[in-house]
C-alpha cells in the first residue's frame, strides 16, 4: 500500500519506490531505501511527515503516493 494510506505512529517497512530515476535517487538521498523504515508521524494539508532514519522529514502526497510500504 502508498505511504500515503499508513496510519500514523504505525512503523512500516518500505517495500518498493516507484518513479522515475530522479524521483527515486531525491527519495532515496531523503532516507526512503527499500528494506528501511518509516513511520508517518502525521498528515497536514495533503503533505504527509513521516519519522525515516531518526530524522522528521515532510513528503507531499505525490511523493508519498510512490513509497509502497
């Protein structure tokens, strides 16, 4: 399922990262790699802040749309 659909304070692991190349690489320089973890924190307006790699980091739906977890 997206990373967008994640209930909050739920830890889940990032199974795939779709997108174009650049997309993924932006991802993948953020935190998101598949095999880690993620845990969305919160959703605000339609951005979406998740806890990756004990860092607090703001995602827009679009881009939490392409982290299946």
């Amino acid at each position: 399922m997206p990373l967008a659909f994640a209930n909050a304070g739920e830890e889940n692991i990032i199974k795939k990262i779709g997108g174009n190349p650049e997309t993924k690489k932006f991802l993948e320089n953020l935190g998101f790699v598949v095999g880690g973890t993620v845990t969305v924190i919160n959703e605000i307006g339609g951005n979406v802040i998740v806890n990756v790699k004990n860092s607090r980091v703001a995602v827009s739906k679009e881009m939490a749309n392409r982290i299946m977890v």
